[in-house]
C-alpha cells in the first residue's frame, strides 16, 4: 500500500480549517496547525510532502511567506506549496508568489482547483 502524501495545512480559523479538511481527507494525510508556533513543531518533527498555508496569521507578526521559507529551508522538495487568504488585495497574491508559493487561491476555496494543484 502506497502512503497519501502529508500536507500540512496552516489556518487560524477552525471554519476554514474544517472546510479544507473535508476537501482533501481522502487523498491525503492532513496534518492541521492554526498558529505559526504549531506549524513550527510540525515542520521540525515531519516530513511533508505539501504546504497549505494561509498567508494572515491572526494577530501574529509571522505570516505564510515566513513559513514557507522556513519550511524549505529544511524541506526543500516540499512542493507544490500553496497560499490562501480571504483578502481581495491583488498585492497579496502578487507577494504571495514572488516569494515561493507555487499557487495562491482566493478563499472560498474551490476543491477542484486545490487538488488540481496538488497533482
């Protein structure tokens, strides 16, 4: 048996967290965190195979493009990574990818274009 690739997913809203849970738990091994602090655990006990990160992190000053980096600082094949954000600002896609992320989806997410990228 083939193991699901590990994505780990990085939301600080439950709701959303939830939503993209219900898209991808078949096809893949989720693994959740809703706080940078999280996210920083599980980059360094993990191997993962893609990112989904929201680029808005609550009130804290580290946001998506801070994870990214860190996380292929040590995880380099992480790919494809994905941003996310409910922000209409094209300035934040733009940033989005010039620093790394491989796709940025405005929120609500469409499952058929999440798991496009993923493949």
């Amino acid at each position: 048996m083939i193991a699901k690739p590990k994505i780990l997913i990085i939301e600080d809203d439950p709701i959303n967290m939830l939503i993209i849970t219900e898209m991808l738990k078949n096809e893949f091994t989720l693994f959740h965190a809703l706080s940078y602090e999280v996210a920083l655990e599980l980059i360094h006990n993990i191997k993962f195979n893609h990112l989904i990160v929201d680029y808005y992190l609550g009130n804290n000053e580290k946001n998506g493009i801070d994870i990214l980096k860190l996380l292929l600082k040590t995880q380099p094949d992480c790919k494809p990574n994905i941003g996310i954000s409910s922000s209409i600002r094209n300035d934040d896609k733009t940033n989005m990818i010039q620093n790394g992320f491989d796709y940025f989806f405005q929120k609500p997410l469409d499952k058929s274009k999440i798991l496009s990228a993923l493949k």
